[in-house]
C-alpha cells in the first residue's frame, strides 16, 4: 500500500513537473503558435538561475522569485529582436528559434562550462511513508506545480488580460480593429511565457541535473503533450501533459525508460493520427 | 472619369470632411488594388462604396483602418493624419470598422465580445442606448457568440464597433450572407442610429435596397479608383451608375 502510494506520488509529481515546463510553451506555441525551440534552453537558463544562486550562497527561493524576472526579461529582448519578425511564419519561426536554442546552449557552455550542475533541495526534511522516506521537497513541487497552473489558467481565462490575450491570439486584426494593442499584448504574451519557463526550470532544478543540453529533453515531452492535448486549448495541456506524464512514469517504472519514450512516441502518433488537432483541439476556449 | 470630382463635397458643402482619402494606393504583398483613391465623407455622412468584386473596395477599408501597410497617398481624419497609424490608435481616434464576415469571437459570450472594445481605455461603460438598439443582444449576453445566427452576429459586429463611440463606422457587406429580412431589420436599425447620433458611415455594400434606405451619396469603384460619385437618389435611373458599373 505504502509502495503505491510512493507510485502515485511520483507519478503526480512527474505528471505536474512535465506540465509546469509545458505551460509557458502553452502559451507561445499552443495560444500564439510560436514554434519556440527555444523553449527547453530558456527552462535550462531558469535552472541555471538556481545554480548561480547557489554558488553565490543566495537562499533558494531568491533564484526562484529571479529566475521568472531574468528569463522573461530574455524573453522580452528575445521577443524585440527576433520573434516579432517572425509571428505566423512557422517555418521561419522554427529556424530563428533554433539557431537561438544553439546560441544559448554555446553561450551556456563558453560560460559555465559543458559540465553538470546540481542543486541542493531547499528542504531537507523527508516523510516517512510506511517505511518508505518521501523527500519533502517534492511535494512542495508539487503544490506550487499545482497553484502556478491554476494561477495561470486563472489569468488566461478569468482576467481582462486573459480575454484581450485571447482575442489577440484568436484574431489579431479584428481584436486591433477593436481598439486593442496587439502588438504589446503578443509582447506581453510572450515574456509571460518565458518567464513561465525560467520558474519551471528554477522549481526543477533541485530534482535534476543542471547541464547546457538539458532542454531538449524537456523540449520534446512538453511539445508532445500539447499536441497530444490539443494546441489552442489551454485545458489541452493539463490532458496531454497528464497522458505523456502518466505513461511515461508507469512504464519507466514497470518496463523501462526507453520502452516508455517509445510508448509516448507511439500515443503521440496515434492521437495525432485520430484527432489531429489533439484531444481538446478545435473546441474550449481559445 | 464618370460624375465629377465637386460631386465629392456636393452633399455637405459647408463641412470640412470627417475623413478624406487622397491619393491613396495599397495592396498585398507586390499586388497593388488601389490605384490613387479619393474620397471624402462628411460628418454625419453615410456614403456608400459599390463596385464589382475585386475593384478594392475591401482593400480601401483596410487600408484605412492600418491593416495593411501604408504605400503612397493621405487619409486625414478630423484633420489629423492617420495614414501611418496603427490600427488600435485609429480605432481610439474615433474609427469604427465592421469587417466583412462580421469575424466576431466565436468562443467569447457576446457580452465578452462587447467587452473587449472597453479594455484597456478611458472609457469604461457602454453606450446606454447600444441595448435599446439591439435588444437580442440583451437576451443573448452569456450566450456564446458563435451559437447566434448570421444576422445575429451581425448586430454584435455592429454593436462592437458602437461601444467605444466612434464617429465614423467603415461597414463591410454588412448584409453578406443574411436573409433579407434581417437585412432590412438591420438597415432600419442603422438608420435609426445614425440619426440619433449623427454618426458617419461609409458603407460597402451590394445590396442596392440597403444602399438606398441608407446612404446620401455613392461612390463607385472599379479598378482600384472611384470612378464616378453621385447622389444616392440617381441609382433609380434606368441607364444610370448601377447600369454603367454594375451591370444592373
């Protein structure tokens, strides 16, 4: 019993995890339809925030309030300098950002060097559940996974922003034709995103390894579940996520990692190949 | 050159035009539609733009609302140059647009969709008579706007762009797709609010009966250019404008 619930906990952890890193992608790709390949180095310059925190002796949760402020701020001259050249030319697009996940990755690596990092885990308590020792830490994780996401949807889809966001992303020209500044909402939009991303990767940090490939790790997962939940619908994510997340930690657990990789793969095709535009794709909110 | 240029000024003589296009060309991409355009419309003016499909009348619309990007000529509206602003400062300026196919947010409830014209601006409460004006959309205002009918959707097209208070509405085939009874519904309504407010429209439209009960002057478009303008009352003319650019 207790070794299930241990099951459960991981599961939920990874599951929440995996949605927390797709959440900012939500938003640039599957609400603006940014294809950012970038996306996974901008979650590593969030762990990196951590890791320098550290280094610096700095609390913890200092590099978690920084790491949203100093990614997004990369996302904002990122945004300036190359996105909004690009918005609604996906091929473009998917070359812009991975020439920048290059450069990040490089510019990484020229100044921390190709090396892992960790971090330690600002709670150092474990719970003991009938025998076994739970790390404390995770659930934590998993709460603050759990009020970023609501905080999140909350935002999109409770809040004047949220609408105007929506509108913008929806139809840009009939939403300017009302008056809205499209140009700084897809600004704004965007930044939100990355920020999201630099948070993600600062609140992982302490429960992986911190090292200039990191991202794509992350990368193709985070895409995966907003394609098997449906681009476009907000909802889609916590979906896809839950079904990349769940199948991936029950048959790491039971087979192996490689077999649960190749399990996502095979979910992907087949729901892409049943519902196209993925499980919530073409109705919710937008 | 059909009609004549005086004609342009010929309605309101004593105003100076609300909006003046000169010389105006655009396009998409390396196609240019619009080939030197001219057209005022005055204060309280309700003009309507005709012509065959494909003649740029769409293109004008957009261009004058900033969708597409500026290349030569002038639009001054209440004297002030708009010709390079973005869209959302001429919509602030006092331009109001109803595009063709209506494009309101399906997703959104209509009173979501009404909303959006208020966010992020001074003025924070709708026009008190836009409900009297179109009562459905009382009724209607947690529905969501993809559910209403065509001729629904259109009097929340409408309705949007009244929200902010515009003084000016460029109207885009407001009666494409609807049934004819609907379209009369919403001409009346149109008129009823233009008298009352003495808002400006100008008008793109096909429908020759709409045109009528709503406009003072028509201008005619082919090509790119207006071509003749001329008061609404000589359509009735057996070999007139309609018969000369629409074929009619």
């Amino acid at each position: 019993m207790a070794e299930l619930a241990i099951i459960v906990l991981n599961g939920t952890t990874t599951i929440l995890t995996l949605i927390l890193v797709a959440l900012g992608l939500v938003v640039v790709f599957g609400m603006m339809g940014v294809i950012n390949m970038a996306h996974g180095e901008l979650f590593m310059l969030g762990a990196y925030v951590a890791v320098v925190a550290e280094a610096l002796g700095l609390p913890f949760w200092l590099a978690v309030l920084a790491a949203p402020l100093l990614v997004g701020l990369a996302g904002f001259a990122i945004e300036l300098v190359l996105i909004r050249h690009v918005y609604r030319r996906a091929l473009d697009t998917i070359l812009a950002t991975w020439g920048l996940s290059i450069a990040i990755k490089q510019a990484v690596a020229l100044s921390f060097g190709p090396g892992a990092f960790s971090v330690t885990p600002p709670i150092d308590a474990t719970l003991v559940i009938g025998g076994f020792a739970y790390p404390v830490y995770r659930l934590v994780l998993t709460g603050l996974a759990l009020a970023i996401i609501g905080a999140t949807f909350w935002l999109f889809l409770r809040t004047d922003f949220g609408l105007v966001a929506r509108a913008v992303i929806a139809r840009p020209e009939t939403a300017a034709a009302q008056g809205i500044d499209t140009r700084k909402v897809m600004r704004t939009s965007f930044v939100l995103g990355t920020g999201l991303a630099g948070l993600a990767g600062a609140l992982v940090a302490p429960l992986i390894s911190v090292d200039p490939q990191m991202g794509l790790g992350y990368l193709v997962p985070a895409f995966l579940s907003i394609l098997i939940g449906g681009a476009g619908a907000l909802a889609g994510v916590l979906v896809g996520g839950g079904l990349v997340g769940g199948v991936d930690s029950l048959l790491t657990l039971a087979l192996s990692p490689v077999a649960a990789q190749i399990a996502v793969f095979v979910l992907a095709v087949v729901v892409i190949r049943l519902r196209p535009r993925g499980i919530l794709g073409g109705r919710g909110e937008r | 050159m059909l009609g004549c240029a005086s004609c342009i000024l010929a309605a309101r003589p004593e105003m100076a035009p609300l909006l003046a296009i000169e010389g105006l060309t655009g396009g998409y991409g390396r196609s240019q539609v619009l080939h030197g355009v001219d057209l005022t419309v005055a204060a309280g003016e309700v003009v309507a733009l005709m012509g065959r499909n494909g003649m740029g009348k769409t293109t004008l619309l957009r261009r004058c609302m900033g969708l597409l990007p500026a290349r030569a000529g002038n639009i001054t509206f209440d004297g002030a140059a708009i010709t390079d602003a973005a869209t959302h400062q001429i919509v602030r300026a006092g331009l109001g647009y109803v595009p063709q196919g209506r494009e309101i947010f399906d997703d959104f409830s209509v009173a979501d969709n009404l909303r959006l014209s208020l966010l992020g601006r001074a003025k924070t409460t709708m026009p008190a008579a836009l409900f009297t004006w179109f009562p459905l959309l009382t009724e209607r205002r947690g529905q969501r706007a993809g559910t209403l009918s065509g001729g629904e959707q259109q009097m929340l097209a409408i309705a949007r762009a009244l929200v902010p208070g515009p003084r000016l509405i460029l109207l885009d085939e407001p009666s494409e797709g609807i049934q004819p009874s609907l379209v009369h519904a919403i001409g009346e309504q149109l008129a009823a609010i233009v008298q009352a407010t003495g808002l400006s429209l100008l008008l793109v439209e096909q429908n020759v009966d709409l045109v009528t009960m709503l406009a003072e002057r028509v201008a005619f478009m082919e090509r790119g250019r207006i071509v003749e303008t001329c008061p609404v009352a000589d359509l009735a003319a057996a070999d007139g404008p309609l018969a000369r650019h629409l074929s009619l």
